[in-house]
C-alpha cells in the first residue's frame, strides 16, 4: 500500500506518517524543505519519541520524501499509485498543494481517499473545493467516481522543540484521528487509534468544546495571574477550579446534544487535563492563548458553548468568567489582544465583546460576561 503525505514537518512526522508507517504503508512525504527531503531519502527512517517521563520511543521506517518544488511530476505519478493521499500543511496551504492532487487524481484509475488532517472544521470539504478548482466537470464527475474525500478530525500536540536529528520529533503520548466512515471509497485498513464514524460533527465539536475549550480557558485565567505556562496555570487551584467548572458545562452540553455516554466522556475530560499537566509539552500561556478575537468568535471554543448552554436555559458561569478572562487579555505583543483592549475603551465590555463575539444586542451571555469581568 502507497500513501502520499504532503507536509513532512513535525505533525506529518511525528503524527500522520507514524501511523500510516504503522499500519503498513510505504509512506511518501511530499515537502519544500529540502534538507528534510534529502534526510529522510538518505535514512529511509526516523525516531518518534513520546513526550513524558517514561521517555519511550519508536523508529518509522519505510518512508521516503519528494521535493514539491524541484520534483512536482514525482508527487504526481505517485498520486496516481497511491491509495491514500494525507495532508498536514495547515489550512492556508491546502489551495497551494490542490493543484498537484488534481493533476495526479486525474491520472487514477483505482479507487484511493484523500484526507486532509488539518486544525478545521470540513477541512477535506475544503481542500477537495481547491482540487476540482483544477477539473472540468468531466474529470470532477470521474474522480468522483473513484475518490474518496472523508473529513477528518486530528488532535496532537507536538511541543516545541530543537533536535540534533532533523527528522526525529517529540510528540504527545496521546492522539485522536477520527475518520468520516460515509464518505470513505472502498475499504480502509485499520489504522492504529483512527476510529471511523458516520457522522464526525460530535467528534470535532466534542474536541472544540473540550480540548480548545480548556485551552484557552486556562491561558487567559493563568495570565490573569501572572502564570507564564499552562503547566503552572492548571496547577493553580483557582484556575484549575475554573477550568473544570467550565468542561463540567461543555460536557453537560455535549452529552446532552450528541448522547455521549456520561462516564466515557467524563474519562475523556479527565484524560486531557492531564495534557495540560504534561510537563514535556506545556507552552506558554501567551502562545495558547494568542489571536483572542478569533478564540472569542461566535462559532468558537467559548461563545459557542455558553450561548448554547443558554438556549437550552443553563447559565455558563464558568464559561462566561473564561470569556472575560479572554476579554482581559492584553498581552501587549499580540496584535488582536491590543485590538480587543482598544475596544473596551472605546465601547466598554458589552459593547467590545459584542463586536468581536458577534453576538446580537441585549444577548443575555453580554451580560454575565460583563458582571464576571468586574470580578477578576
């Protein structure tokens, strides 16, 4: 089996590849990073070490790299071999590698799945919109024939690091890689912690709301406190108080509108606040914490929940105090802190908020926001 995987940075290393490796696949890494390329032509290999205390690691072997930009009609032919194609390049980068999977797509004549392992919501909904911009409609009606493009959801964290060896790379213990079963071509093997469902909305909100939820929320009540990383920040016991109080609603939430079972989900819970814990892969509250105006969107990781919370008549006390700890935020390099900061000067926290949250006037969360914000 040939998997062809663009982005062979520590993600598509330490995350994608490692397990199409595992699960059998003679993976081929498509990159611009020549040294990277070079290296892992010449060692055909690399280590992936786990970031905790037990320190335990693993080599991936049989995998190769090519040079998007000095061999693009390799990454094609391969295409045309492979039966599955993966993507870790981030979302502003899936319209760059579009036009390659197309020309390669085009050249098929079996059945493969492509699957974009990307920090969004519908990102191979996206990044098959970028392919068939590069297909008339014939060849969009053939491949569609032939293709499959399941949506996926990934979590991983992968810490920050400096290696000695290029291509070896630090990543979390824990991993999710949730696959849209509906929308698969023919059959998948199975893949070592992927799990195939029917409807993947549950799994990416259920990360969302649970994962960036405590995320956030525990960066900005740590910095309330002058606490630099997230390690610190949950080991306080007021922001760790906040930060359970506040996955308590998303869970009740996520359970009521998905049917989670109560107890898996509260093991779910507990599992990653332990990441939080990890001293190998915590970061600074300032990195987790950045691009604030995004993070306190109407669709995001804690408007979202608590406005929710409220259709449903259930006051998100917790969520609201994560809100405006998130509205307080003024780390001064940090464009949109700044931004949200000028705001509130010139149009108060309710008036701030509702701009950048996009929340309707009179909103009833503006209101316990505003109220939790007095109180920080």
């Amino acid at each position: 089996m040939i998997a062809v995987h663009f982005g062979a940075g520590n993600i598509g290393r330490g995350f994608i590849g490692a397990l199409l490796s595992g699960a059998g696949y003679e993976v081929y890494f498509a990159d611009i990073n020549k040294e990277v390329i070079d290296a892992l032509n010449e060692k055909g290999k690399y280590e992936v070490r786990l970031a905790s205390d037990e320190n335990e690691s693993f080599i991936v072997s049989g995998v190769k790299g090519i040079n998007s930009n000095e061999n693009a009609e390799e990454i094609i032919a391969k295409i045309a071999e492979a039966d599955l194609i993966t993507t870790a390049v981030g979302p502003n980068i899936l319209k760059f590698v579009a036009k390659t999977i197309a020309l390669g797509l085009k050249e098929k004549k079996t059945e493969a799945n492509v699957i974009a392992c990307e920090n969004m919501i519908g990102g191979t909904d996206h990044l098959k919109s970028e392919i068939f911009k590069h297909l008339n409609e014939e060849e969009q009606h053939s491949i569609s024939e032939w293709i499959g493009f399941p949506n996926s959801a990934v979590d991983r964290i992968v810490p920050i690091q400096e290696n000695a060896d290029i291509l070896s790379v630090s990543v979390e213990p824990f991993f999710e890689w949730v696959i849209e079963q509906s929308k698969v071509k023919g059959s998948m093997p199975s893949i070592q912690g992927v799990t195939y469902v029917d409807d993947l909305i549950p799994y990416i909100e259920r990360k969302l709301f649970t994962v960036n939820t405590g995320h956030a929320v525990t960066a900005y009540a740590g910095y309330q406190k002058g606490l630099a990383t997230v390690k610190e920040a949950i080991e306080d016991a007021e922001v760790r108080s906040l930060v359970e109080g506040a996955l308590s609603e998303t869970s009740t939430l996520l359970v009521k509108e998905y049917g989670f079972d109560e107890g898996e989900h509260l093991n779910y819970v507990k599992k990653i606040i332990a990441r939080f814990e990890n001293k190998h892969i915590s970061d600074e509250v300032t990195r987790v914490g950045r691009s604030p105006k995004r993070k306190l969107g109407f669709d995001d990781r804690l408007v979202a929940p608590a406005r929710r919370l409220l259709e449903k008549g259930i006051t998100p006390d917790d969520l609201a105090a994560g809100i405006a700890a998130g509205l307080k935020y003024d780390f001064d390099k940090d464009e949109e802190a700044v931004e949200i900061q000028q705001l509130i000067q010139e149009k108060g926290i309710s008036g701030a908020l509702q701009e950048v949250s996009q929340l309707p006037e009179n909103h009833p969360l503006i209101g316990l926001v505003e109220e939790k914000y007095h109180k920080l």
